[in-house]
C-alpha cells in the first residue's frame, strides 16, 4: 500500500538513539533506534518477550533507558491506553467520555456567557469575539464532536444507551474498550496501540482499520493480527536480538523481504567466508618468502579493512504443534437440528452436519452467541431447544480461555503428567519442547507463565490426548504469529474434524474449510474460507437440498440449450457486474461520510448485505442453469 500524501510531511515527531535496557540478567534492548515521522503508520513486530511492550512503554515516557536517548519534541502529545484511567466508576461512560472534549466544552461556556452579555451589550467588540469564538468552535470540530463520540463508541460493540449507563456496571475487559474509544477520540499527535484488535469482533476490527489508515498522527501498532497489519501499516519495524530494523511496505511484504535478505545475506557471508579462507591461505604460504614477503603484507593488510559480513541471524525457533487422533471415528461427526443455543433468551438456531475431516470456522460479532454454542455442542451447557448428536467413536477435545487459564499450582511438566500418567517421559519432554518449553522451563512454577505460556501449555495438553475432534474457542488469543502460523500448519495436517471460533480473520482463510456466521439469532453455513464468505461467492448450504433426491431433468432441445447457454453467459456479466458495485460499496467504508456516522455505516452495511445476497441468488442460478447444461450434454 502506498500514502504519498503522508510522505509530503517528515516532521520528527519522535525518536530513539541507541536505546539498551534491561530486566535483571535479561537484555531487551542493545542499541535499538526507531524514528516517528509525520503521519506514518507503523506495526512494530517480533516474537512475544522481544521488547515490543517495553518499547512502546519507553516512547510513552512510562519507561526509562538504560542508556540512549528518546526525543520527543515540547508540542507533540504521546497516546497510549495505560494513560487512560477511570478514577470515578460511578459517573456515566457519556461523562467520562467527554473529558476529551474539555476544551470544546470551554469554548461552549464562553459563548453562552458572552451570548448573556449581547443581551445587554452588542458592541462591536463583543460581536465581533463572538465570530472569532464561534468560528474556533467550529474549526475544531464543536458542531461534530458529539457524533464523532458516539459513532466510535458505536464502533467497539456498545449501543448509544450504554452511554448513560456507569463504568461500574461494565466489566474490566468492557472498561479497557472504552478506555480505548477515549484514547482515539483524544487524537494525540502519536497514537500507542497495543494489541488494539484484542476482544473486538471482525466488524469493529474493519472499522478500526479504516479509522487508523485516515489518522491524521502518527501510529505505532503492535499486533499479532496479521491482515490488521498488511490493511493498516506503511512499513515494519521488527525488534530481534535487541535491536530494531525497518522494513518498507505491509507485514506480508516484510515476510517476503526479510527472507529474500536472510538468503541474499547468507550467500555474501559464505562468498566472503571462502574470500578470507583463500587469502589466509596466501598469506600462510608466502609470508616467510622473502621475495613474496611484500605481497603477503598486502594481503594481510587488505584481511585487516574488509569489512565483515554477519552471517544472517533470525530467532527461527517456532511451536511445531502435530495433532493426530488415536482412533478414526465415522464419516459423519455432528449432526444438529434447530439446535437453539443461549441462556435466557436464543443466541443460535442451527442445522447442520458435520462430516469428517472438515474445518468449521465460526463467525459473528460480539454477544451473538459463538461461545455459548460451543459450550453447548460441548456438552457444557444444556440447549434450550433442538437437538445435536455426535457420530460413533468421537473423542472431543475442549480449549477455550478459562482452561488455558485454569491450570494446577504445580510446574510445567507436572501439567502434562497429570493428564497423561502413562506417556514417556521422553514423550511430555518433546511435546513440551514443541510448544517451545525446554530445558529449564519445563519445572517453571505454572503460577510465573504468561498468558501466552499458558495457551501454549493447554494446546500441548490438547495434543497428548490424542482426540479425534477439536473445540477450539479463540484458540490463537494471547500467541505470538509464529505460534499462529504453527497452530494454522498443524490443523491442515489434522486427521480429525475441527471446530473453531475466530476474529483472527487469516487463521479463518487458512484454517477453515467451511464458516458458520451466527447473527440475530440464525445462522448461515458457507462453504470454502473466510475470503469466501467475505465476498458472498459461497453458496449457503442447505442441508435439506444436499439430502434431498434429485429427480432426473428431461434433456433439452437444441434451442432449450442455446437459451440456457445464452442465459449463463448473461448471468457471468451479471455477477460480474454486481461483484464491482459490491467492491464499490466496500470501498464507501473509509470515506469519512460514513465512517463517522455510525447510522450510515449501518445503513450501508445492510446494503453490502443485500448485495452479497444478490450475488449469492446469481451465483446460484449459474450453478443451476450450468448443471442442466451439462446434464443435456451427457
């Protein structure tokens, strides 16, 4: 993606010189610079414990270096979530919200006490403050400012009544995304944002993309969100081994170029490698030959300028997770019928079937029931109506956050012991070093791991048990990407049937066969990956239609056929048509019209929907006019 716009201004708006810092005996930091200039967007990459967290605490001024220097100039403001604090829970999400606007609001006061005063006094001088007043107001957004507020809290999941309701009756994680909807309204010249797409589904996730490509400051971003990255950011600034390095373009770029440089670096270092070898050997035979002694000085003298080639060094360690199944199971695994899932009232009505092999990805925004119907499937929570059944031999393995965190009080490997007893030692020490628990690690107390070590150690409990169908609820929370791209690669060489719920919107299009979108109520089986399902090219099953007998067609006559041809081809320009007014309507998302108005927004988004419909409805008629076709033909 290309901003030539953003390249027009390259003010300094923050810098780092040689920045080293550590943690006790840890080194996080060896000489590390990054430079912030004008508006650029930037994803700040590496693997989880590399010094991303750190750094942006450093640029927040949250932090202090060990030695360097940051910079940061008198008038640029610094953004980060950790400076957002609610101290008065009982006040309304509304009023703290506004805290934003203070200055605004200042200005509000100032004109209805000089419009009190023009009662009595319209001087010249008094009108004329008045214009210079109300103009300020405006060009600061006072007559917009409102909508703006309600259209990114809107945004993050909540309704305009959550407005008037206290910060006390949110939970924690509600509370961080309001803090966050605080921090994007404050607009600081340099917006911090760590792991902003945590917790959002993928509606908010496409808003907030839009939102951070049109931010007038500067964006620093870490994210583990690989398509939020590759959507949003201008270049990469990856932290290894201490140190950063910048790289040009989006995420998938710099994966493409980072391995292009480690190749190109190892072949000029094995070139120069086998260049030192032949002059040292040079040097070694002719250096005690008085009429070769000038010549072998040379030589040692050129050894002594050049300038050496590190060999390319990349942390390459990655999980190397393998799920297999200890018995087959039969062809048809799960089977429901209006199973409707929820607690008081229906989240999810679904019919489907499951058959083996088969990668389910579930999909849906935020309290629209994916959780509850994987507790139900699970057995975990009885369904307020409907049935589901599993098919003969199904072992079912369960992972979901609560277990992740809800572990023992012993250390590492006794987690694995205890759910395997009989497993080799040999066995719990390589799928422990598979999910990158080695050597000391393994007898770490389970209360010192992190979020993602605790992940990490429920996905290897998953695997030693061998079953044969895997419930994953937002497995790839808290997991570094090379730990995602792991859990992607294991899961397409599983021999079981897999059922997972994602907002991680790459590990859908790589990990799923098939998506289920719950929304209102109903749900929506779609065949293929989450790209797909994005575009409506996916025809929705319907499982009576695949079960239903199919009556013979009578064939054809000739102008029967050239109809049906003619038809077809109409329909291909028909779609696509309709496929370019749909990437039309996509692209309506960003412009600020509609992006700042969340009623728009929802109105052009039950627009998309029609149009993905309508797609649908064509795509259909194609498949149906091009079956009898070819039937004729037979």
């Amino acid at each position: 993606m290309t901003h030539s716009s953003r390249k027009e201004v390259q003010t300094v708006k923050l810098q780092i010189s040689d920045g080293y810092k550590s943690f006790g005996a840890f080194d996080i930091l060896e000489g590390a610079g990054l430079q912030v200039k004008g508006s650029e967007k930037i994803g700040l990459v590496g693997r989880n414990g590399a010094g991303k967290t750190t750094l942006l605490r450093i640029m927040a001024g949250e932090e202090d270096l060990d030695r360097g220097q940051v910079i940061v100039p008198k008038n640029v403001q610094v953004g980060t979530l950790s400076q957002i604090t609610f101290s008065d829970l009982d006040r309304t999400v509304h009023e703290a919200l506004l805290e934003v606007f203070e200055p605004l609001k200042q200005l509000e006061r100032d004109m209805e006490t000089l419009t009190r005063v023009l009662e009595t006094d319209p001087s010249e001088a008094n009108l004329e403050k008045f214009d210079r007043l109300q103009t300020e107001y405006q060009a600061k957004g006072g007559y917009e400012y409102e909508k703006e507020l309600k259209t990114v809290f809107h945004h993050f999941g909540f309704s305009e009544e959550d407005l008037d309701r206290k910060l006390s009756e949110f939970s924690s994680g509600q509370r961080t995304r309001i803090g966050l909807v605080k921090l994007l309204l404050s607009k600081p010249d340099v917006l911090l944002l760590d792991e902003p797409t945590n917790h959002l589904d993928i509606g908010s996730i496409e808003w907030l993309e839009g939102y951070v490509k049109r931010y007038p400051g500067a964006v620093i971003i870490v994210s583990h969100d690989r398509m939020f990255l590759d959507h949003v950011v201008d270049e990469i600034a990856e932290i290894e081994f201490g140190k950063v390095r910048i790289w040009p373009g989006s995420y998938t770029q710099f994966v493409k170029a980072k391995e292009d440089w480690l190749e190109k670096n190892h072949d000029a270092y094995m070139r120069q490698q086998e260049q030192i070898r032949n002059m040292e050997a040079l040097i070694e035979k002719f250096r005690y030959k008085k009429n070769k002694a000038a010549f072998a000085q040379s030589k040692i003298k050129q050894l002594d300028r050049m300038e050496r080639i590190e060999d390319s060094k990349s942390d390459r360690s990655r999980m190397k997770a393998r799920f297999t199944s200890a018995r087959p199971g039969g062809k048809r695994v799960l089977e429901t019928d209006h199973l409707q899932a929820g607690y008081e009232s229906v989240l999810a009505d679904a019919t489907f079937t499951l058959m083996k092999g088969e990668r389910l990805g579930i999909v849906g925004p935020n309290g629209t029931g994916k959780s509850t119907f994987m507790k139900t499937i699970a057995g975990k929570l009885a369904p307020l109506s409907g049935t589901f059944r599993w098919g003969h031999q199904v072992d079912l393995g369960y992972f979901d956050q609560d277990t992740a965190q809800d572990t023992g009080t012993g250390t590492v490997i006794d987690e694995l012991w205890d759910v395997a007893p009989n497993a080799t030692q040999t066995e719990i020490r390589s799928t422990l070093a598979s999910f990158l628990f080695t050597q000391d690690e393994v007898f770490k107390d389970i209360s010192d791991i992190s979020g993602g070590e605790r992940v990490r150690l429920a996905l290897a409990k998953l695997m030693l048990a061998h079953d044969n169908v895997l419930l994953l609820d937002e497995p790839t929370n808290h997991l570094d990407i090379p730990a995602r791209e792991a859990l992607e690669d294991s899961l397409k060489d599983y021999d079981g049937t897999v059922v997972f719920v994602s907002h991680d919107r790459m590990f859908l299009e790589k990990s799923a066969t098939k998506i289920l979108e719950i929304r209102d109520g109903k749900t929506t089986l779609f065949d293929g990956g989450y790209a797909d399902y994005l575009e409506g090219r996916a025809e929705p099953v319907q499982e009576e239609t695949r079960a239903a007998e199919k009556k013979p067609a009578a064939k054809a006559s000739f102008q029967d056929q050239k109809a049906l041809k003619n038809r077809i081809r109409k329909l291909e320009e028909l779609i696509g048509q309709e496929e370019e007014k749909l990437e039309a309507m996509r692209e309506l998302r960003y412009e600020p019209e509609y992006y700042q108005d969340y009623r728009k927004m929802e109105e052009l988004d039950a627009q998309i929907d029609d149009q993905h419909n309508a797609i649908a409805a064509l795509y259909r008629e194609w498949e149906e006019k091009l079956a009898q076709v070819e039937e004729a033909e037979e």
